[in-house]
C-alpha cells in the first residue's frame, strides 16, 4: 500500500481535491487522462514533487489508475453486485450469471454478468479455526476447495471452503474441474448427500489486502477487502461447511433486511 503523509492544507491535497471534483462532476469522465505531472506543477506553481503526491492521493483513493510512460487516468467503474441472504435461495443454485448495478445506489442501472470460477481441491490439515467450526480436532484431514471467482474475465473475489472428508469424499465437490460443483452446485451436493444447508452464519470484517490477494484480485494499490467467513449448518445443527472469502472492496456491497429483535 502506498503511504503518503501530506498536510491537510497542503498544495497536493487542494490540487487532489480539485481534480476530485472534476471526476465526481463529470468533467473528467471515466478513462479520461488527467493532466501531467508537468502541466500540475505549473498550472498550480508548486514543484513536481508537489503534483506527484496529488495523484498519488487520487490513486490510493481508487479514483485513478497510472500507466508506466503514459500518465495517470480516471479509473473506469466497475459494476457492483449487491449481496444479501437471497444470493442463497435454492433457486438460485443453479445459476451461473449474477446481477451488478453501476453503482451502490438501488435505483442504479442494473447489467447480467457471466459468473465462472476456478478449483482447486485438496486434502488439508485442519488449522485451529477450521477445526473449531467443523467440531475437530486440530491437524483432522479435512478437504479444502479454493476458488477464484471472475464476473465476465474480471477477478471478484476468492472463496475457500472446508468439508468433513465424510461428508463429500466421492462427489463433485471434491472435482478440480472449473465451474460449479455439479449442476446444482455446493449446496445441491451436500443437500443429495442427506446434509441439507439450512442455516448460514456470516462474518464481516474489512482489511488491506495481502500481496498474493492483491495480485489474484487485481487490485488497484490502496483497495481493501472484505473478508467474509461463512458457517453453514443443517436443520438439525451441524456444521457441514466452512469457508472463507476475499471479496474486492469496490466491487460489492452488502444489503440485509431483517426484523429488529426484541
């Protein structure tokens, strides 16, 4: 991540913020590149210097991209996909397309976008967290089925899910094959094998992202993530999945509506 440290009344910071409102106004549309180092510095009589930290604001605020020996542009949007419980419903099981909107508001312009995803599956030893929420003992062979998930070519978000080897030895879950999990996918699986899922408890946190996900996510120096940790469990209780998921910051957000509890 890249740090600047500029003073709050500074020339970068009203340079940054002068070009942040010809981006938020449209002046500067999305793609359009922004003026150079050069043309700042003199445009504002302040130093080089002084015009590189403005765009290195901009670019750690996720509002430009740089291109080696070409500048720096306005960072084109990508769209966002609104998640809540109903991306579980049994009827969307099988569906490999999702629905992103140009923006988080609800009203915005919505797009269908081909889903895919990458496996990789193998046996693992459970670490102390995994263990804990499969009910094991640290160091149980458990399976671990890792995925890079892409929304028409572009990386979204990575999910790794752990299973009891009992519950899904034999079966697509355990296939490296790109793709879902057979024709119904992951919960269509454990649901034939007598382990319905019923019940899903998620965990959110946001973080900065490690090297390795910023290199598998793609992702735009200063971009967090959000980490989800999911526990799905059956009618009666037990625990039949556990997973872990890295989704790029910009690219979701999370929609929940629920009756407040007494």
């Amino acid at each position: 991540m890249i740090r600047v440290h500029v003073d709050p009344q500074s020339p970068a910071r009203r340079i940054a913020a002068d070009l942040r409102d010809d981006i938020t106004a449209g002046r500067l549309p999305a793609g359009a590149k922004l003026p150079s180092v050069r043309d700042l510095a003199d445009r504002y009589s302040v130093s080089r210097s002084t015009a590189s930290k403005a765009l290195i604001l901009l670019k750690t605020e996720g509002l430009v991209d740089t291109r080696h020996g070409s500048g720096a542009y306005v960072r084109e949007p990508y769209p966002i996909r609104r998640l809540g419980p109903d991306r579980y419903a049994r009827s969307r099981w099988q569906d490999t397309t999702v629905e992103a909107y140009e923006n988080e508001h609800g009203g915005a312009a919505g797009t269908r976008q081909q889903g895919h995803q990458t496996q990789e599956v193998s046996l693992v030893e459970a670490d102390e967290h995994v263990a804990a929420a499969l009910c094991l003992a640290p160091g149980t062979m458990v399976y671990e089925r890792a995925r890079v998930m892409t929304r028409d070519g572009v990386p979204t978000h990575t999910m790794t899910s752990y299973y009891r080897v009992e519950d899904v030895e034999g079966t697509s879950l355990v296939d490296s094959s790109p793709g879902i999990a057979g024709p119904g996918g992951g919960f269509r699986v454990l649901t034939d094998r007598g382990l319905a899922p019923h019940e899903i408890t998620e965990d959110l946190n946001a973080r900065m992202p490690t090297a390795d996900e910023t290199l598998v996510l793609e992702l735009q120096p200063g971009e967090p993530v959000v980490e989800v940790r999911r526990t799905t469990r059956t009618a009666g209780g037990q625990v039949i999945e556990y997973a872990r998921g890295v989704h790029t910051a910009s690219r979701f957000m999370w929609s929940y509506t629920f009756a407040i509890p007494d």
